[in-house]
C-alpha cells in the first residue's frame, strides 16, 4: 500500500507537471480550447490519484502498526500542501470560470510534489510530542493558509504578466484582484487559526503556549506583518 | 497673530499621539522586524557563547540591549506596551463614529440619493413594481424602509452594519491576550519536578531555583517507557501519579506526553526522565584486605580500618568502553585525615586499570532508581489567552467577511406606463461583491417582470 501511495505521487507530480503545460498552451494557442478542457479533467483526476496516494498513505502507517494522520513530517505537509494548492485552484476555476489562471497556479503544485519527491517517503512511527489531535488541526490549517497565499502569488505574478497594471479599473484586472485579495484573505485568517492551534497543542505538550522559539515568533512576525 | 495655530495642551497631544493609526503600523512593523532579529540571535545563552559568535564589541551592545532575553527585555515590553495603549485608544476614540454609523436612522439614509449603479425600464407604472422590488430588496439585503421623494418611491435597506464592529473584536482580543500574560506572569508559576519511582514529593524547584511548595503532595507510583515494535523509537512516556492532600489519596492519574493531568489548578506535564543512583556498595581494597562498604550522595561514610572516609559523587549503571570495559563505574570522593580529599574512579571488580591512590574501590552493586523529570505549572491567565484567540480569528473573519452594505432602489415614472429601476449601494468594504449584488437584483427585477 504504501509502494502504491509513493507511486501515485510520483504519477501526480509529473502529472501537474503536464497540466500546467496544457493549461499554457490553452492560454497561448487561444484556438486550442481542448487543451484548457484537457487540464481541468487531467486536473480533477489528478486530485482524485493524489487524494487516493494520501488515504493510501494513512492506511499503510496503520498496517504498519502505528496509524497517524499523514501531516506528520516535511514529505507529508508538502503532499498535502500540494493537495490544497490542486483544490484551491480547482475551486475558483469553478467559481470564475477562467482557465488562464491554471497556467500561474497549478506549477506550484508541481513544485510542492517535485520537492516532496526529493525527501524520503518512508513512513515512521510518531514521536510521542507529536501524538496529538490539535497538531493535525494546526498542520491542516496552516497549509490551507500557505495554499492561499500560494495562489495569491501565483496569481499576482498572472496580474502583472498579463499587464493588468495598465489597465486597473478594467473588468477583468478588478476580478483578479479581488481574487487575489481574497486569497491573501483566506490566508491570513487559516495561519492566524494555525498559530492558535499550534498555540494549544504546544500548551498540552509543554505546558506553555508559547515559548518564542524561532519559528513561532517568525509565524506572529508573519502574521504582524500581514496584518499592517 | 490670531491664525496661528494654538499648541493643544499635552494630555490632548499624547491622547492623539496614541490614537494614530501611523503609529500601530510602525509599532507593528517594529514588532515585527524586532521579534526575528530575536531569533536570529540565538537567546539566553551563557556569555562566552555571544564572546565568541560577537567578539567583545558586539556582546557589550547584545548585554545593553538585552538582546540575549530580548522578549523579556523591558523595550519589548514597553513596545507591547505601547501597542496595548494604541488599540485600547484607537478603539476608544472610533468607537462614537462607529456606533453612530450603526445606528444611523434609515430615513436619513433613505433621502440621501448616491449614483445610479444599475438601472432599467420595465413595463407598467412604478407603483405595480412596488411591492416586487420591496420583496427581493428584502430578501438580498434585509429590512426595507420605504419613502418618497418628489417623484420617485425609494426603498432602502441595509445590513451588516455590526460588523463595523469586526476591528473593535480583534483589538480587544489582543488586549485580552496580553491580559493572560500577564495575569499568567504575576499570579501563575512555572518549574518542574524530578520524582523517584515510590518517592512523595509537595514542592517543586521554580525556574529560579527556588523551592516552592505545592500545598499537596504528588507520589510517583511508577515510571515506563515503552517503544515501537521492532525499533529504538520510543512510543510513550508514561507515569502513574497519586495525588495526595492532607495525607489523603485525592486523584490518581496517568501522565503522558501530551496528555498532561491537573490538581487544583496546577498542571504536570511529562517532561523528561532517567535513572539516579539510590545506593552504590563497594568493597575497599585497603593494604591487601577486602571490606564492603555502603556509599551515598551527600554525606561522608568513614571506612573501615581507620583508612579514611568516602563519598559518592556520581554513579552510572553502564557505560562502554569499546573492548575495554563494560559495566557500572563511580567517581568516589576520597580523603585521609589531615590531607586535601582526592576524586577516585571506580569499576567493577577485575577491571583492567591500574589503582591509583592509597585505596581502590571495587563496585559490587549499583542500585538504581527510575525518576520521571516533571513540568509543573500553574497559569490563570491560559482561560484569556483561549478566550482572546477565539475572539481574534472571529473578529478577522467578521472584518474581511462581514460588510456593512446599503442598497437604494429608486422607482420612477418614465413616460407613459414605463418605469425606470433604478439600483444604487454603498459599502465599507469589498466593492466588487456589493457589484455582483446589485447586477442580480436589477436582473431579478427585470426576469420575472412580465409575470
């Protein structure tokens, strides 16, 4: 099962790797409509494989006899930081309707997976620090956070590459940025939720919920900064 | 002379000095440019460590800056400081604003006429579209308040107005969270416990080294590590704890890491563990003769013979020396009446190193006793610190989500038995979102118009 899992990943990885070609031909060749269609439906079977690789996953570690919810190292928060990146976006291209957006978004997803591929994938027993249900709301959290400031990178580069800024009152320069906005938005709130969950988990384990060690105060550096 | 501006008096300068919005953006980008700078240089490390990594210069400016326990240095502390005052008087001086806005009559707004957003002609005279646009006016927006302006029927309706007060939430919030910290400094403490498996402990060491008790004591009933199958990766920590009061069993508890347990209002949490020495006994070798003797921590034991006395400083159960040695040692502190005391090592009898000194120590058995290392802590400020948090995400959510939104509908005659509709609002944030709204009503209005 988990041969599978770590296959799949595989096959999904260089499948955004695809997608993301298609989904740039369908936005230069602006004749080829099939390829912007072809990279929505490769797109959603690509979710649907990586979905599967994940659930795969959290089955294997509980065949292996120490079952976890697979948010537990860096290989795992990047697989499913790509997940979100696939789902946010196939969200607002159902939402919007545009398809050009996919050429800015889906690479990330790639370069989520092609990183990920990069680590070891072998599945290891949980330290007893991280055995915790309010980790798994914190991993979850912030990468749905990261996600949505991913996407709102991705699009802000589409923003300046199609030359929006020239034209900011238009129709289309205003839709995309209020997408952005309400990525950075979603963002925003996820990862302040996400230092709040990462804040009671750490209250459990340690018995202080916050102790400013380099990564928290980077998160709440983050976070003021945004915020400003 | 008389237009020159009059200095307002200081109470009022400082009052506006903190209600500036420049200012928490400044203060905030400090925080934050300042809260990294902490973690780029590394905190509370001894003084050599910042010798070597600064040079002699750069500690003395890390010392005067308290850059070393910069969170808890008092500019940072005055900085939050600052921030806590700049909310609590940005809040205090908007607030009026806001409620008035709130609780704006809607006849006044229902006068006020803003641009045409949206308009189209339907047929029929406005009167038989009345009802119609007051019902989906109702339905997208909220309460309806129906005037008429000299030629116009106007319906207005607005909604959203509460979250105007989604920026008050999140300022109190932080408030409240820098309320628990401090309430969790003053009244809360923090240390920890090193209990022997069967020991009865009621204080535990504070941060400070003090000794604090507990007003109730804590027995460790057993100590256990367990592991995943087939590795060296441990799974669990686990204690089993009795709480005592007043000598009475009160509670018994298991503590887990992650799965603290708590006694009025005093948390444990499992922390670390390990072995101490509880009694080492050895033989001396003293002028070829064999005596055993018993040796403990902290109190000199006279030996046999007249051959002086001995204490024991510390004691491992195993340790490895490659081919060598294998098997418990002990540092024994030796000394002869009248001359300086001498450390001695000590290894099981047959160890292959020669004896130095005018006596040698052979192990015979080394005791050992499990300890389970224990955080204490006791914090009445973590219920604001929740409290706060949840306050905060909400009031984001209300601040980006919520929009305060007025839509106008203006119905006028428009020749014979045409009516023009038109659609105008007004909003405190997300424009394109009250857009969307009023190019569905206006499509509402027209659909179903012929019906």
């Amino acid at each position: 099962m988990e041969a599978l899992s770590n296959t799949l990943a595989v096959a999904v990885t260089f499948a955004y790797l695809g997608i993301s070609v298609a989904y740039l031909g369908g936005w230069i060749i602006k004749k080829a409509t099939f390829l912007g269609r072809l990279a929505t439906l490769g797109l959603w079977l690509a979710l649907m494989a990586h979905t599967a690789s994940i659930v795969l996953r959290w089955l294997a570690s509980h065949d292996l006899g120490f079952g976890h919810a697979p948010f537990s190292n860096l290989f795992e928060s990047l697989v499913f930081f790509g997940w979100t990146l696939a789902l946010l976006y196939l969200i607002i291209e159902i939402k919007t309707g545009d398809k050009r957006m996919g050429a800015f978004a889906v690479p990330l997803a790639f370069f989520a997976m092609l990183y990920a591929l990069k680590l070891d994938p072998a599945i290891k027993p949980l330290l007893p620090a991280l055995k915790s249900n309010w980790l798994i709301a914190h991993v979850i959290t912030c990468f749905l956070g990261y996600a949505g400031f991913g996407v709102s990178a991705a699009l802000s580069v589409m923003y300046l590459v199609t030359g929006q800024a020239k034209d900011p009152e238009g129709h289309k320069a205003l839709v995309l940025d209020d997408l952005i906005y309400q990525n950075v938005v979603v963002g925003f709130i996820l990862l302040t939720a996400g230092i709040v969950t990462g804040s009671i988990w750490a209250n459990s384990a340690w018995g202080t919920y916050w102790s400013w060690d380099p990564k928290e105060t980077w998160s709440s550096a983050c976070c003021l900064r945004t915020s400003a | 002379m008389s237009d020159t501006p009059q200095t307002p008096p200081a109470g009022e300068r400082i009052w506006n000095f903190f209600a500036s919005v420049k200012l928490s953006f400044s203060l905030l980008l400090v925080l934050a440019v300042t809260s990294i700078l902490g973690t780029l240089i590394p905190q509370k490390e001894s003084l050599s460590a910042y010798v070597q990594a600064y040079g002699e210069t750069g500690t003395r400016v890390i010392q005067a800056l308290r850059l070393n326990d910069m969170y808890h240095a008092p500019w940072f502390l005055l900085l939050l400081a600052c921030l806590a005052v700049n909310l609590v008087i940005c809040s205090l001086n908007r607030l009026p604003t806001t409620l008035k806005l709130m609780a704006k009559d809607p006849q006044a707004d229902l006068k006020r006429s803003p641009q045409t957003q949206e308009s189209c002609t339907l047929a029929g005279a406005p009167d038989s579209h009345l009802e119609r646009a007051q019902a989906l006016l109702q339905k997208a927006v909220g309460q309806v308040s129906a005037g008429q302006t000299d030629k116009a029927s106007v319906l207005f309706a607005q909604k959203g107005a509460w979250s105007r007060l989604g920026v008050y939430v999140v300022h109190l919030s932080v408030i409240i969270i820098m309320t628990g910290a401090i309430v969790g400094n003053i009244w809360g403490f923090a240390g920890r416990m090193n209990i022997n498996e069967g020991q009865t402990l009621d204080s535990i060491t504070l941060d400070n080294g003090q000794q604090r008790p507990l007003g109730f004591a804590l027995r460790l009933e057993k100590f256990a590590v367990s592991f995943y199958e087939g590795g060296s990766m441990p799974s669990e920590f686990r204690s089993d704890v009795t709480f005592l009061d007043q000598g009475q069993t009160v509670m018994q508890a298991v503590l887990r890491v992650n799965d603290p347990a708590e006694y009025k209002g005093v948390d444990f949490y499992q922390a670390s563990y390990g072995q101490n020495v509880g009694r080492l006994e050895v033989n001396v070798v003293h002028g070829g003769h064999k005596h055993p003797v018993q040796l403990e921590h902290g109190r000199w034991v006279d030996l046999p013979d007249g051959a002086g006395k001995a204490i024991l400083l510390e004691a491992r159960a195993d340790i490895h020396m490659g081919e060598v040695y294998h098997g418990p040692a002990a540092r024994i502190g030796y000394q002869v009446e009248g001359s300086e005391p001498m450390a001695l090592t000590a290894f099981k009898a047959g160890a292959p190193f020669p004896a130095r000194g005018p006596v040698s120590f052979e192990i015979l058995d080394l005791a050992t006793v499990q300890y389970s290392g224990l955080s204490v802590k006791h914090d009445p400020g973590v219920w604001f610190i929740w409290v706060g948090c949840t306050l905060m995400v909400v009031g984001f959510f209300i601040t980006f989500y919520c929009a305060h939104r007025k839509v106008w509908v203006r119905l006028t005659p428009a020749g014979k038995d045409r009516t023009k509709v038109e659609l105008a609002g007004s909003t405190n944030k997300n424009r394109l979102g009250l857009k969307r709204l009023l190019e569905r009503l206006g499509a509402q209005m027209q659909s179903k118009s012929g019906e």
